[in-house]
C-alpha cells in the first residue's frame, strides 16, 4: 500500500494544477488517472474543438500556453500541452492507467483508494475527474460521509453528481 499526504484522482488541467500547487506546498501528491496518457479525454474530442478563450488565459500555474496569445488551440495543442506540463516541465507524480474504482474512509482520518493497481492511502483527497464520465455513487443512507451529496440528497432534480465514492 502506497501513502501519500493528497491523493488527485485526474490528471486534466484541475488536478494537474492542484498537484503543481500541493507539490510547491511540500505536500507528498499522487495524481491518478485511469487513461494511458496525459490529456487523452482531449485527445477523444471531436477534430473542430477548440478552447473557448485565447491561449493567453489557457495556461496552468507555472507554465503559460505555448503559441500565440490572442489563438484559440485545439484539442491536440491542449492535450499535448497537458503532457508537456506534467511530464517534461514539473515531472508531475501522475500514475496513468490507475482508475480509481473505490474511495472510502480508513477508520483514521484519511481515506482508501482502491485501483487498477493496487491500494493508495492518503490523507486527502481531490477528485478533479471532470464533467464528462459518469459518476457512480454508491447507496448509502443519508448525506454522504465525504460532505458531497447528490441530487436527489438535496431534494433537486436528478443531472448527475459529483459524488465519486
């Protein structure tokens, strides 16, 4: 069992940007991800998407987005700025291929992920796995221990949870 301080599950531009800052904290980080490469959700997008916003204000903390600062990059110029981000420029600690298919309390305080890979126990966790997947949440009764509740929790109309675990 690996121990970390923070446990990322995602390594998209929000969990890449809270390791860069756990990690400038001191904090021991591991960023998990259940795809084989950095950026591969951007990857799968369809060809015409582009960012919404100029590369000006694209970039993550510590690394501005490499080209023009008034162009709006592409899916392959954000994935391969992604990558670039984490491996070469702050060898970011990202496990790819590790889905995370179980996060619970440990008893202690802290939390157990259970993965592709083998068990993670971490202190905290950041879940920055995005909009696009579908969440599964287990039953439980009640409002979840984590503080994160769904939909239907909070008597509103059901359109999915950011409730992993």
């Amino acid at each position: 069992m690996d121990d970390c301080d923070v446990l990322i599950v995602g390594a998209g531009q929000a969990g890449l940007a809270a390791g860069y800052h756990l990690r400038e904290s001191g904090l021991r980080t591991v960023i998990v991800d259940g795809a084989d490469r950095v950026g591969a959700s951007w990857r799968s997008r369809w060809d015409s998407l582009r960012l919404f916003t100029p590369a000006r204000y694209a970039g993550l903390p510590g690394m501005r987005f490499p080209g023009p600062p008034e162009a709006y990059p592409g899916k392959d110029e954000v994935a391969e700025y992604l990558a670039e981000y984490a491996a070469a420029r702050f060898a970011l600690p990202v496990r790819l291929g590790t889905a995370v298919t179980d996060l619970r309390r440990d008893g202690a305080g802290g939390y157990v992920a259970i993965t592709a890979n083998g068990v993670l126990q971490a202190g905290q966790v950041v879940v920055a796995t995005g909009p696009f997947g579908a969440p599964y949440v287990r039953a439980a009764g009640g409002r979840p221990e984590s503080g994160c509740a769904t939909d239907a929790q909070l008597g509103l109309p059901e359109r999915g949870s950011c409730c992993r675990a």
